[in-house]
C-alpha cells in the first residue's frame, strides 16, 4: 500500500494544440493557460501465491483526488466538417477517480483458466458528472489446455460493459461479446504465438474514437503474430 502526492506539467500539446488529433481524428484545441496538475493518490496491491488447489489471484486499486486535473472535453465550438466537426478542448478541473484490476487463475493438469477485469470511474467534483472518454468496465475470460508437450490452445471472450460517460451529444455506446482464439508454441529459442481477435467480427464501437458520430465500427476482426524470447 502506498500514497502518493505528485504535480504534472501540462505538455506542449496540451497547452498549444490546434488541429487533428491523429490517433482520434477529434479536432482538438490547445489551452495556453492550463495550470499543472497537483494530485494525492492512495494505492494498494495484494497477490496470492499458487497454492496446492492450483489457484492464485491478484488485485490492484487506486484512489486519487485531483487539483486542476488535465481533461478533455467538448466545446461549443465547430471546425469546418471536413475538420471532423466539433472542437474539443483541454481543461482543468478538480475530479476524482479511482479505479479497479483483478485477476484469478486456476490451473488444473493440462487446463488453464482465468479471469481479470477492470473498473475506472472519474469524475468532475464541482458537477458530480462523469469526465468524457472513461474507459468502460471490461472482463476478459480465458480458457486454455495444453496439447501434447510445447503446444497451448486458448478460447477467450472479452465482455465490453456499456458506457455512460460520453461526450456531449453523443449516445451511449452499446457493450459487446468479443470472442477471440489463441495458438502458441514453445521453443527453445522462445515462444510463437498467433492470436485471433474478434473472431466472430462483432460489430462495435470505440467510445472514445470519433468515427462514433458517423456510426462506423472502429475495430473489426483481426489477427496477431508474436515471437517471444529472453536475452541472458
């Protein structure tokens, strides 16, 4: 367990930006006047060791209180459309936010399951309303067995809660099933794994992207090719 004061410097983006952010492709205005950020966080971390039963878990939480607290938000401002419309701008505010990380794991000969999920709440404290582009609860569950001696299978599905906390003149975004399958293979020169995403192609949406005001899915099904290994 910990506590923690600490201060933070607005960046140079926060204080001078003026176009499309290209991550979101939100048109984002820069706040020259932004003050730092003064903040007193209280954190804990607790974990278990695998016992004889083959189970173990591990949480992390957080608590924090925030004196001109950096966010972004909708203004009452438009750029041109072909500027992706309305403007967002960065803003002090005081807010509070706290939030939660679990995971349980369960092995049993050749299986393997777990479960880890996350949990973040922050809020304006002169309002009591939700900051915009607050991550959504999620649940990731996962089930694996290994086949024969360096082979590993795995089925997951990530459950995706609703989001509430969305930008002015947005709908709530609806929640979602992703399913995905996992194939990894252990060698001695390091592990290969190849991960399918979304693999029934759920149609979803990103809360914080902004194609969410053209109604577009920001992430569809897609494939992934790792190679893991240690440098002694």
């Amino acid at each position: 367990a910990s506590v923690t004061a600490f201060t933070r410097a607005p960046s140079n983006y926060e204080l001078g930006a003026h176009g499309i952010h290209h991550g979101t492709f939100r048109f984002e205005q820069g706040n020259a006047t932004l003050p730092s950020e003064k903040s007193m966080e209280a954190r804990v971390q607790a974990r278990s060791l695998m016992n004889s039963a083959g189970w173990s878990w591990n949480v992390k939480a957080f608590s924090a209180l925030h004196r001109d607290f950096i966010a972004l938000g909708p203004s009452g401002t438009f750029a041109p459309i072909s500027h992706a419309g309305q403007v967002y701008t960065f803003e002090s505010v005081n807010a509070f936010r706290t939030g939660l990380e679990a995971t349980f794991q369960v092995m049993k000969g050749v299986w393997l399951v777990s479960v880890d999920g996350s949990l973040l709440g922050q809020w304006d404290v002169e309002t009591g309303l939700g900051l915009p582009f607050t991550t959504p609860a999620q649940v990731n569950a996962t089930i694996g067995r290994s086949l024969r001696e360096n082979h590993h299978l795995t089925v997951s599905c990530r459950g995706i809660a609703d989001a509430t906390l969305t930008a002015r003149n947005e709908a709530p975004t609806e929640g979602a099933l992703l399913w995905g399958l996992g194939w990894s293979l252990v060698r001695n020169a390091g592990t290969w794994s190849i991960n399918l995403h979304n693999a029934s192609n759920t149609a979803w949406l990103d809360h914080t992207s902004a194609y969410r005001a053209l109604g577009l899915v920001a992430q569809g099904r897609w494939m992934q090719l790792s190679f893991t290994t240690s440098m002694k």
